[in-house]
C-alpha cells in the first residue's frame, strides 16, 4: 500500500523522537555551563539568545499579519536537533542556537525563485506599508523591550536624585585617597566652590590639575578642610584634567508610571542617539583603522608631569590615558557576556541597564541601511516606492546588490574577529 504522506512531511514527523535526545543533550550542555561558568555567565547567554529570539519573532508575527507565507521559524543555525510542523511553517532548534534565530519569510527579494501560487503570498508583492512594517518589527521589538526595561526601572528603582550624593568608593593610590576621603563622606565644596551635584563637582576637579585646593568635606555631621593637590590626567588628544578618584552613590528617587514613561521615552532617545554616534564614528575610515590597530597594541599615553608639586604637599596622582581605542570599542560576544556578567553580578538593577544598552544599540545597529540588514530592506522597499511612478510597480534588481551585500559581510565578519580577538587577549576592566 502506498503511502499517501510525502516523504518530506514523514521526516518532520519523525524528528521529534530523535531531536528530542538531541535537545535533551543541549539542556544538559547549558546546565554544565551554568555549574562551571556561573549561574551569571548563563543568565547573560540565555538573555542574549532571548533578545534575538525575540527580534525573529517580531518580523515572524507582523508577516503572519501581513499575510505572508513563512515557512521556517528556527532558534540557531546548522545542523537540525529538532523540529515540528505545524501548518505551513516548521519551527525548530539549530546545533549553534547561540548564533542567534531566522525566520524564512518566501520572496523576500527578487532572486527568490518562488511557486507561482504562493507568489501573492510573498513577502514582494506586499504593499509598501506592509514590507515597512515587517522590515522594522525586528528593531522596533528590541526598542519596545528597552523601552519597557527603563519604565521598570524608573517605577520600581528609581533614578539618581541629582542634588544628593555621597562618596561611593576611593581609588587606591589617588589624591582622594592620599587626603584620607572615606566612602560615605560628603564633598561640599572644591576649591570655593559648591558642589551640589556630582557632574559640577567633576567640572570643578578637571579644570584644576595639579592645583593646590581646599577641599570641603562632611563626615558624620563634621566638616573637615583638606588640602590636596589634584591629580593629573592625560587624554588621547593630549589635553591634561584633574583627577581626583572617588566614585559616587546617588540617592534613589522613584516616579509614577506616567513620569516614568515620560522618563524613559526621554533617555531612550539618548541612548539611541549615542548609538547612532558610537556606529558612525566606528564605521568612518579613522573610525575602522583605530579598531584594528587596536588589534596590533594599545596605544602609547602620555603621563603627566610631577615636576610641580609644591612642597610639603600630597604628591598629585597621574592617571594614564585610556588607549582611544578601547575606551568606547565595540564588543565582541564574548565580551559582552563578560560585560553582561559583571553587571549581574552588581545586581538585577544593574542587569537590567545591561540589557537596556544592548536592546538599544542592537535596534540601531539593525537599521543601517544596507543588506543584510533589516535596514537594508527599508531601503529596497523605500526605492521602490518612489521608483513606482504612474500604478507601474517598480521592483529592484537584487542581482546588483550582491557585490555589496557580500562586501558588508566580509566587513563584518572582519570587526566581528578582530573584537573578538581583542576581547580574549585584551578584555576591558568591568570592576
């Protein structure tokens, strides 16, 4: 008797018993990682996976609304461990599942060589405004979720209250430390001036390096002078500031869901911003040069110079200048799970910004207008628009962008090594 099941559908059918050990055999993997590297190395990683997971299941939701056809949705990329069908889409696990998600949306460019009756049903043949709307559910999902994080934390834990703050921590071996300031002490003023507020007392204490000043502190009630010296700090552009070395606790001030809404919209447009500027700057030929000779040594920082500490004095502390290259460099994987990691371990607050950043920065990041990005697609989707003059649909020649696409691929992979090279042999301090 024959079979009335096509062979493809039979496979799919009977994965599930094998696939099962195998995904089996992936819990058991990520529990061993959680016992030798951490409960905090595996909450980072399965936090990532969830963010990308995520972004896949924003563009797969707005196309099954859009009425496309998607005919795979899969956590990871390679070998199959496991997978089901259901309708027309088969949803499943990939051997490298840290890599990431993809959903398979049909006809997503014109090189798709598609059944003529599912071709209504293409990705292509949509509206403008659906092809938008799917091309941006991924990055608008991440910005959803920072949004959401940063509501959580306004409501729940509050922001720096900007008129009160205490010393946090001392840098060993810095002018702060050298004049006896304690953690919980009080700066009042610097040099004659007040310092209220933690950003004015910074403004005071770089505009006077190696300056001999009075320095104004509560302790327990009490105000003590002390003189101190202020250190010196070298920059890359070789502009010298003072350093003086303490950290600050800020006292925590809740809101109400309303501000706190108003808040987050407030910081995230920030946040954004500053990944709009970090992308620039890394991706300009100065930009790329230093992140790969970043690669080769840090480069030299110029110190500052002792000569000038009056006599009977604390000596004023130098601090070298950080290599202009890692100051603000991009990480790799590896060292964002480092990054992800320290902060976890300073508490789920803190944890929490860490995802912010990372939701924030990768919802950028995915709008560059170029392919493989989802960027990319919003520019094919916007050129034909415009090129569609008069009801003629216009429709791109995607032949033509492969050079490019292929071209920014070999550029990713190329920072993706590099950073991660750079992570291994020269991690950045996370404290």
């Amino acid at each position: 008797m024959v079979d009335p099941v096509d062979p493809k559908d039979r496979a799919v059918r009977s994965e599930p018993r094998n696939g099962g050990i195998r995904l089996t055999l992936l819990i058991g993997a990520l529990v061993s990682f959680g016992l030798i590297g951490g409960l905090s190395g595996l909450v980072v990683v399965l936090s990532i996976v969830a963010m990308l997971v995520l972004h896949e299941l924003g563009h797969f939701l707005v196309a099954r609304w859009a009425g496309m056809q998607v005919t795979e949705f899969f956590v990871g990329f390679g070998p199959r461990l496991w997978s089901v069908r259901r309708g027309e889409t088969t949803y499943g696990v990939k051997a490298i599942f840290l890599a990431g998600a993809y959903v398979r949306i049909t006809g997503m460019s014109s090189l798709d060589v598609v059944d003529p009756t599912d071709e209504p049903r293409t990705y292509r043949q949509q509206s403008y405004p659906k092809r938008m709307a799917v091309a941006l559910a991924g990055s608008a999902t991440h910005f959803a979720i920072a949004l959401f994080l940063l509501v959580v934390v306004y409501a729940a834990v509050g922001t720096p209250d900007p008129d009160r703050w205490v010393v946090g921590e001392v840098v060993p071996g810095s002018t702060a430390a050298a004049v006896d300031v304690r953690a919980g002490d009080r700066i009042l003023s610097v040099d004659g001036v007040e310092t209220t507020r933690f950003d004015e007392f910074g403004t005071v204490v770089r505009s006077v390096p190696g300056d001999l000043v009075d320095v104004v502190v509560q302790r327990d009630g009490e105000a003590m002078v002390h003189r101190a010296v202020i250190g010196e700090r070298v920059g890359v552009d070789g502009v010298v500031t003072g350093f003086f070395g303490v950290g600050a606790d800020r006292f925590l001030v809740t809101m109400g869901p309303v501000r706190a809404t108003g808040e987050a919209v407030v910081r995230f447009a920030d946040l954004a911003w500053m990944s709009v500027k970090g992308l620039v700057g890394l991706f300009t030929p100065d930009g790329l040069a230093g992140f790969f000779a970043g690669a080769v040594g840090p480069s030299e920082a110029t110190t500052g110079d002792p000569s000038t500490v009056p006599d009977n004095s604390p000596a004023p502390v130098v601090e070298p200048a950080a290599d202009p290259v890692d100051d603000e460099r991009l990480l790799s994987i590896y060292g964002a799970a480092r990054l992800g990691s320290a902060m976890f371990d300073d508490g789920w607050s803190t944890y929490v910004w860490f995802l912010i950043l990372v939701n924030v920065f990768v919802g950028v990041f995915n709008l560059v207008p170029l392919l493989p990005f989802d960027g990319g697609h919003v520019a094919i989707a916007t050129y034909e628009r415009v090129r569609s003059i008069g009801g003629r649909r216009h429709m791109a020649d995607a032949s033509r962008l492969v050079p490019v696409t292929w071209a920014v691929v070999s550029l990713l992979v190329a920072v993706t090594v590099v950073a991660l090279y750079r992570d291994i042999v020269d991690l950045p301090d996370f404290g």
